[in-house]
C-alpha cells in the first residue's frame, strides 16, 4: 500500500501511557483532520471519544492533549502555538488553553501532531521527543523547581539549549486549580491544566526535530507569505508600541476594564493612567518581546533597576489581562508591583487572571466582614501590593488561606458562604472584560464552553474590524440587540474556534488577517481547498463537541449565565446597560442547532 502524503501534517500522534510507562506512535485518521482539523479540534475530539473513561479530572484516567495544527510551520506569521486540552479540574468540565511558543513548532518537527497523555508516573518524569522517537525520562531532580529553573536545568542537563520545553511549576506539583503549563516565553493559564500534569507527575516535555513539514503549494506560499508578513507587521503597529496594556485606558472609558473585584464602572483616571502601556512603555519597556513567528510582538521586555520591589530585573511584563485583573481589580495602582506579581506567577505557575480574581474576592469578603481582615498576618485591604504578593505564594504552595483560593474562586467562594461574590462563569474566572461593556461580549461569556472566556471576541466589530467574508460589519453601538448581535456572536465564536485550531493567535485578527487569507494559507500548505462557510461549518462542530461534552457532565442551559455581580448595574456608573442574556438564548440555541435546554443531541 503507497505511503499516504500529508500536507501540513505529520500524521502521527505519540500516544503516552504514563502508568504503564508505554509509548505507542500512531497513524492519525485523515477524515478527523477534515472534520476537526487539529489544534483545539482535534483536542475535543480525542477528549470526547475517551470521556466516559475519565472518572474525574485529578484522577489518572483523565487525557490530556496537545496538539499543533496545519499551520504550525516555520515562516507562517502567528503560528507558533500549541492547544493542550482535558477534563479541567476547576471547572469539572471541558477546559483548554492556548499557549504561544517555540515549543510548538519543534514538537511537530520533531515528528507529531499530537500528543495523547494518560495514566499516572510513580514518580516525577518528563517526556523527551525527538526527530519521530520519544522517551519517558526521570524528573525527580526537577521536582520543587519553578517553571524558568525547570526549562534552565533540563536545557544545562541536556547539553542543548536549543532544545524548548513546557513545564509546570510548584503550583502544579501542587495541583493548584488555577496552576498553568508555561515556559519563558508562553504562558497556558486558563482552566487549571498545570494541575492535570502536576496529577500525572509529568514535570516537562522537551521538543527537539529536525523534520521538514510538507506542504501543497511551496512557492506560492512563500510569495503569499511576503506580503501577508508585511501587513501583519503594520496592522500590528500599536501593540507593538505599547503592547496589549495599551488598551487600559480606552477600555476603562467604556467600563470595560475591572475594578474593585468587578463593583466599580471608573477608578480614578490619573490612577489608570499609572498602570496603562502607556506608562510600561514609558518607564519600563527594554523592547517589545514576540512569540515564535510573531511580527507583532504585543509582548513587554521590562527592565526595573533599583525599585521597591525590585534591585535588579528583566522580563516579561504583564499584559493587558494581568494589568487589569491585579492591578485595577485590587485598586492596585503600583505598575511595578505588577510587574512583580506578574513574575512571581510567572515562575511559581499561576494564571494572572485566575489569581486577581481568587484575591479580588478575597479583599471583598474582608471588607464586608465575611474573613477576617487581619489573617495569617496579612492586611486584606484593597490596593496592599505586599499582601497581594505574599498571597501569591500562599496559593501556589497552597499554604494557609492560600489552599482555600488555590480551588478557584466558585469552590473558594463556597467555602467562605459568599457565592455571590465569585465573579465566575461555569466555575472560570472572569478575564478583564466587562460582559456589561459589550452586549455581545455578554452573551459570548455565557455561551462559551470552556467557562468565563473573552477569547470568543465579538466585541471586535465594535471596535471597527468587519469580516465581510462572513456578513459581518463593524457596528457602531455596542449594546446591539436581536438576530444581528446572536448573529455575530456565534460566527465570531466559530472563527476563534478556527484560529485555535489551525493554531494561530488571535492579535493576527486583529493585525488584519482575514478569512480570505486563511484560506489561501490553507490552500497553500494542505492542498485543500476551503470557503468560509466550511470553515464555520469546522467550528460549529468542535463548539457543538465541547457543548456535547459539558451535557454529559452535567451542564445544561441553566448554566449559560453571568454571575450575579455581572447581571447588576456597576456600583458608580450611570451608563452601564446589563445584557439581556436569558432573552437571547433561545434564539442563540435554535441558531447552533441544539436543543432549548442547551443540550446537543448529536454532532454532525
């Protein structure tokens, strides 16, 4: 039988049995490409065919996959990064994450789509892949080290320090539910998935290949790539200069940005003005720092020299999500308190959202009398860095006050008797956008299924980019209503659902890449040829095999909702207008092809 050509593929998945020590590399199906195409797709697929052999998320019958898509090649702009998915152990329900870095490409040049993780090691290990083989090695040594020390060690051991690797930090050895998978350069925060490696004792996985993907059309790709770069490079001029924070003050006029664990619609301009890009970019910034394959480069290289928190330090600076969860959220004004806090999450393994809202809830339980503002020797007052940096550690190594957070906030806040506090959605925390400050980004937050996940993005039309290729246009008012904005949200939806499993990142949108482009890319690379109304059809699958997966755990209509801080008017401003979610679900429901409870009945 002639060898099969793939084109953007390996077409093998390294399938890892951690409890039996055992790795087998597979063939991969081509009709699941087609279907699922790879990355996040491909993930839910793996995920939702084995789900009734996961007892729980910590349990060693939980999977995890990572995977890269058809566009994780060298020289396509934005392609540098990996899924990872599994049963999440914050949420108990489908959860991913995304994560941009070198560490994609080489794990696919070193022979693989995919790589299917199950069972548990008795003791620390990682896995090392290489140019089509793979082993599972001993991680003792690693163990208790912090993510930098980890990739720094195995690089020195390894004698290579071109090698890449993604690790998990104390907060994962920790199973710490809001822990993350990261590098130096990535960062997978949501959905807690550093616990699922922490629970497998998987400390790294190091990438190293040499291999050459094949692609269709070579030559026509290289002239498309050109121009495409180009355009990329110009579109993505402000992020560039002032990086994803760039956004803070803009979004704090709309009422976008968090305040006060969500309370407040404005803070003190001269305030947010100290913790915007701006000011990053003005005191702070070495230079801008990109992922693999990034002409953007949204990313901060900070520098602090003799600081108050600080004597000496180069690094990654926080991003917009960060600025806004701990820093404005906490009434934490101090941009280098941030940059500290950042770091510490950084290398210990949290998700910088997750950790400004399990604080954020706290600060708001001590000010209404529910803790005690004085514990375990800390002043749980709004704006206090010192505590804030000190709770940081307390989570990560789940110490103290810091094992009731280290849950997340829905159990945390359970726990506390102050529910109505959590600011969470299907148990995720809310990322630092406001579902009050674009009606569409409402009904998103409540409709995606990995939990509270701005990452659906309809509130871009608002901000002037349309996708005519799908019959969207940039709206001028963002409390649009009716059939247009359940319109948006679900093809705004689906096209992110592409972008994570192609898998590009999503600043590419917003830098002008259209679908056009994509699917001349995918032409190029697979040979395949595509039209948007496939690539909706793609994401409406993998949405509807999330969904799928979420109704066989339990979750049902009644759990498309905003928390109840969300679905109040904001505390100091006189414009918010709540979004109407419960009125738009139905339609939302009928529109997807589902059920009106919120249930799939079967994936086409």
């Amino acid at each position: 039988m002639k060898k099969m050509e793939w084109f953007g593929y390996t077409g093998k998945i390294l399938n890892v049995d951690l409890s039996e020590n055992k790795l087998e590399i597979l063939e991969a199906n081509p009709e699941v490409y087609d279907k699922y195409m790879g990355g996040a797709g491909y993930a839910v697929h793996v995920i939702h065919k084995e789900l009734k052999k996961i007892k729980s998320p910590e349990d060693e019958s939980n999977i995890m996959v990572f995977a890269v898509g058809p566009l994780t090649i060298d020289g396509i702009p934005n392609g540098g990064r990996v899924t990872v998915g599994s049963i999440s152990p914050e949420t108990g329900v489908w959860g991913e994450t995304h994560i941009g870095t070198r560490f994609a490409i080489e794990m696919k040049k070193a022979g693989f789509d995919a790589i299917i993780v199950k069972g548990k090691a008795e003791k620390p290990v990682y896995l090392y892949l290489n140019d089509g083989e793979a082993e599972i090695r001993d991680a003792s040594k690693y163990w208790g080290k912090d993510i930098h020390e980890t990739i720094n060690s195995l690089r020195s051991d390894l004698n290579d320090p071109t090698v890449k690797a993604l690790a998990i930090g104390p907060a994962g050895e920790k199973k710490v539910k809001i822990s993350i998978i990261a590098n130096e350069e990535g960062f997978g925060g949501r959905c807690g998935l550093g616990a699922v490696m922490g629970s497998k004792n998987l400390k790294a996985i190091v990438a190293k290949g040499t291999q050459k993907i094949p692609v269709a059309h070579p030559e026509e790709l290289k002239e498309f790539l050109k121009d495409l770069v180009k355009k990329l490079t110009k579109g993505g001029t402000g992020l560039r200069n002032y990086g994803s924070a760039g956004g803070v003050k803009a979004y704090h006029a709309l009422g976008n940005l968090p305040i006060r664990n969500f309370l407040w619609g404005k803070w003190d301009d001269e305030k947010v003005a100290k913790i915007s890009g701006d000011t990053m970019t003005e005191k702070y910034l070495k230079s801008p720092f990109a992922c693999t394959l990034c002409p953007i480069a949204c990313k901060r290289l900070v520098e602090v020299k003799n600081g108050k928190y600080f004597k000496e330090f180069t690094g990654l600076g926080p991003e917009y999500e960060t600025v806004g969860l701990l820093g404005s959220n906490l009434l934490l004004d101090d941009l280098e308190a941030i940059i500290k806090a950042n770091n510490i999450c950084d290398r210990l393994g949290l998700d910088t959202i997750s950790a400004g809202n399990v604080i954020g809830f706290l600060f708001d339980a001590a000010e209404k009398g529910i803790v005690d503002k004085n514990i375990e020797g800390l002043n749980l007052e709004w704006g206090d860095a010192e505590t804030v940096h000190k709770l940081l550690e307390k989570i990560a190594y789940r110490e103290g006050i810091g094992d009731i957070l280290a849950e997340g906030v829905r159990k945390a806040a359970q726990k506390l008797g102050a529910p109505e506090l959590a600011v969470e959605i299907k148990g995720l925390e809310m990322p630092a956008h406001d579902g009050r400050a674009y009606w569409s980004h409402g009904l998103s937050y409540a409709t995606m299924n990995r939990g509270a996940d701005h990452l659906g993005w309809p509130h871009m039309p608002f901000k002037g980019v349309s996708v005519p290729e799908l019959g969207i246009t940039a709206f001028e008012n963002r409390y649009i209503d009716g059939d247009e904005l359940i319109e948006t949200v679900i093809k705004m939806q689906n096209l992110m659902i592409i972008y994570d499993s192609l898998i590009l990142c999503k600043y590419a949108f917003s830098a002008g890449l259209t679908v056009t482009d994509i699917i001349k890319l995918l032409y190029f690379v697979t040979g395949k040829e595509y039209t948007p109304e496939k690539l909706m059809e793609i994401g409406n699958r993998i949405w509807k095999t999330q969904r799928k997966i979420n109704n066989e755990l339990g979750l049902t209509s009644k759990d498309d909702k905003l928390p109840p801080r969300m679905a109040l008017p904001h505390a100091n401003r006189d414009d918010t207008k709540v979004p109407p979610v419960e009125k738009w679900l139905p339609r939302y429901y009928e529109l997807r092809g589902i059920n009106p409870d919120g249930t799939v009945d079967k994936i086409d």
